[in-house]
C-alpha cells in the first residue's frame, strides 16, 4: 500500500476542541517577530492595494530598516526581514507617512484578501482559458468591483473598538463572484452576485445568508463581531471559525437577526453551490498600447531594486499595485509602448512574466538562515532545480515538518528538509522517499512527473 502525504499541522483536521492557553502572537508591523536573520515586520495591505506613493515607502523602508528585501505572503501582504533590534518607531513612522498604519489596535486585524482583478477590463485573450491574467468567462460580466467593498470595510474594522479582539489569523475575503480568493478557507467571505446582491458565508458553512451589496461591508463586520461573540460564549479562546468547539456553532438564522437588528435585510440561502477559478498566472503580452501585467517573483521574494521597477511601471500606468494571496502582483493599464515596455522592464529585472515559468507552482518557506528551526536553505536548493523540476502539481520546499507557507485547498509535491537530504512526498504516487541533496534533481522531476493531480476542495483546508 502506498504511504499517504504526511498532513501538515495547520491543515490537519480538528477532531478535538482547540483550546487556546495564549495570546495570538503573529506579527505586525507594530509587534516585530525576531527571526534568525533579525526581526520581520508584516505589513497589512487591505485587499492587496497600494498606490504608488505607499508602495516607493516600503521599498525604502526595506533599504533603511531591512536586508533590502521584500517577501509577499500568502494574503497578500508585504514583510520586510533583517531589521534591526530598536528600530521599530522609526519603521511605524515612516509606514504612518504613507497611511499604511491605522490605529495601533487594529493593526494586526486588518487581514483582508479581494480577488486581484475585481473591476479591471481585460482582453479576451488574457481571461479566457485561464492562460493569462484573468480567469474564468472574461472580466466585468455582471460583476461587482469589490475594491470598493474593501476600502469601505476597511474604514468599518479600523473604528470598531470590538474588530480589535480578532486574532491576527482571523481571514476576511471579497470575491467578485468568480470563486477564486473564496477558495482560500476564509473566515467571512463576501462572494458578490448579480442584480446588485451579495453573499456572506461564515467559514466552511454548507449554507449562506444574501443581502444587498451595499450592506455587505458593514454585515461582514456583524459576522466578525458575531463570531467574537461565540468564541467568549465558547470560553476556547478560538482565533478562526474553524476553531469554534460544535457545541457553539455559528448559525445563519442567527446572523440573520443580528443583522435585521442592524437594520439589515437579508435571507438565509441554503446548500450554495460555490463557484472556483484558478488565480491569475503570470501574464504579460497583450494588444494596444495598456494591458494589465500579472508579474510573479520567484519564491515571493524581491530586492528593492526590482520592487522599485515594479513601482516605475506602475507608475506609468494605473499607478497602483495589487498584491495577490498567491504571492504576485498585478499592475493596471501598464504601458507596452516601447522603449520602455513595462513588460520589458520586468522581464530584465528578472521577474516572471510567462505563464509557462517552472517558477509558476514552485513555493518555499523562509529556511535558512532566515528560520532557525529550518534544516536547509531551501530557497537555494529549489532555485538549483528549477529548470529539472517541472510537473502537474505545485512544489513545496520546507525547511522542516511545519511546511509554513504550504499550498491552501489542492495537493503538492512535499520536499522536507531532512539533517541529509530531502523526504518527497507525492500525493497518490510512491511512497514518500529520503533524496541527498545531490540527487534532488532527478527525483523531483520523477516525482512531479509521476504524481497524480487531485481536484481542489474548497472546504478542505482549514487554515
């Protein structure tokens, strides 16, 4: 019988009631996490969205205060790494300056992904097929610009004094309908519909309540709060909805009346049938002379320099940025006349703009010399084999058996450092095998080949 993929800690499924003995200790950009290469601040961008003028800030503050590096998660926010002990005033200032810091209690909450291309129109060769930056049947078909929704939402959780209890794990999502930021195990998840309708879905449930769209900031706010609610009745100390012990359930009938209480209509929808697309691949050709560039950097990872090319593309264009949950960025009506093609400058600062890049569904966590507890300096060995490591499935480099930053909702190739070597683990293939270093080539590219791809389950993961 063939050995099953280990599951991860953070995916694992709850039989037993989580308890919580401490605080949520995630950091912020307020409250730095020391880490072996010094300590890491995690900005919190709202949706992804930064203007130009905030997104020149955090390349400077990567360059004053960091290693000179940029690291884009897997909500769409930015760390910066290497800063020095002390220098967190300094930092918080600077970040203050560009509005990229609301009150200090609210800070660490403000964890809130839209799907990317929400309100852009993009050519029908680039949303079609799911080939280029857009998904599914093309952009702006009876859709709703959830950007909006954000900002606005944004404006409610920063001044609710009750919003500042939420852990900084808790996940708030805006999906224009299409299905793809709802697949990543939100907590509240607001999935836009037509005749200017909205649904609110409270975690993984079967069933949601629909209101009207203009209502569905301030009601994703009641879910946040209706949730605190339960967790205190619960007496856990639960930081997501996945968390909550059965016997205190969230109930849509009841976040129903709190929202009628609100002065909100809205009805329960029972057994929803959620939709799904793939997030946006990276993408760069396109017609005219504008087109929206969906750049990924390989590992999540740029220099300054490189985010400051982003950054003068942007600024030809929409001048604003979207950072993805899948650790790209998006940027709006880039100019493609030359000499300066935004597409040009990207691809020579070593950027990815191919959708067939083996970079695509390659991840990693931090490893050496970033995690102490890593094993290895994975980004290194997975920038080794790249080329040689091509396959169906997405690949995951670990430094250890945390498998931080492991992919959400779908089957991977596993590669867990190990004190010699590596331990593959290929979902519906082979047994999981021990690799040297040396041999990692070859046996990644045997095992991407071999593996069996497995269909995404929305509800799956719990994060």
């Amino acid at each position: 019988m063939l050995a099953a993929m280990p599951t991860p800690p953070s995916a694992a499924a709850r039989d037993e009631p989580v308890i919580r003995d401490r605080g949520d200790a995630c950091p912020g950009a307020l409250r730095l996490h020391a880490a072996d290469d010094g300590f890491l601040a995690r900005i919190r961008i709202p949706g992804g969205l930064l203007t130009v003028a905030q997104a020149s800030v955090l390349g400077l503050a990567a360059d004053r205060f960091g290693d000179g590096h940029l690291e884009l998660t897997s909500r769409g926010n930015v760390q910066l790494r290497g800063l020095d002990d002390g220098c967190g005033a300094a930092l918080a200032g600077l970040l203050d300056t560009a509005g990229l810091l609301p009150a200090p209690g609210h800070e660490r909450v403000r964890n809130i992904v839209a799907t990317p291309l929400s309100g852009l129109d993009t050519p029908a060769e680039v949303a079609g097929e799911g080939t280029g930056a857009g998904a599914g049947d093309g952009e702006g078909v009876g859709r709703p610009d959830v950007m909006g929704w954000v900002r606005a939402f944004d404006g409610l959780l920063c001044a609710s004094p009750r919003a500042a209890a939420l852990s900084g794990r808790f996940l708030f999502a805006f999906d224009d309908g299409r299905g793809d930021v709802a697949a990543l195990g939100p907590d509240v998840t607001v999935l836009g519909g037509p005749d200017g309708r909205a649904l609110i879905r409270l975690g993984a449930a079967a069933d949601a309540v629909e209101l009207a769209a203009p209502h569905a900031a301030r009601a994703a706010l009641l879910a946040a709060e209706y949730f605190l609610d339960t967790a205190d009745a619960a007496g856990t100390r639960a930081w997501r909805v996945s968390e909550l012990p059965p016997e205190h359930p969230l109930d849509e009938a009841e976040f129903t009346r709190r929202l009628a209480a609100a002065g909100i209509e809205a009805a329960v929808v029972t057994e929803v049938a959620w939709p799904y697309a793939p997030p946006p691949r990276p993408w760069g050709a396109g017609t005219g002379n504008r087109t929206h560039l969906c750049v990924l950097p390989p590992l999540g990872r740029l220099s300054s320099e490189q985010w400051r090319v982003l950054v003068r593309v942007a600024d030809r264009g929409a001048r604003e940025l979207r950072v993805t949950p899948w650790r790209t960025v998006i940027l709006p009506s880039a100019s493609t006349r030359r000499p300066l093609s935004g597409a040009d400058l990207i691809e020579s600062a070593g950027l990815v703009l191919a959708p067939d890049s083996p970079w695509e569904s390659v991840t990693a966590c931090t490893g050496r010399p970033g995690c102490a507890k890593s094993l290895a300096d994975v980004r290194a060995d997975a920038r080794a084999v790249v080329d040689r490591a091509r396959g169906p499935l997405p690949l995951h480099w670990s430094g250890c058996e945390r498998r931080c930053g492991h992919p959400r909702g779908t089957d991977w190739v596993d590669a867990v450092a190990t004190p010699d070597g590596y331990r593959l683990s290929v979902p519906g293939g082979q047994a999981p095998r021990h690799v040297t270093t040396p041999e990692l080539g070859a046996a990644l590219l045997d095992a991407r080949t071999t593996s069996r791809t497995t269909p995404i389950s929305h509800d799956a993961v719990k994060k």
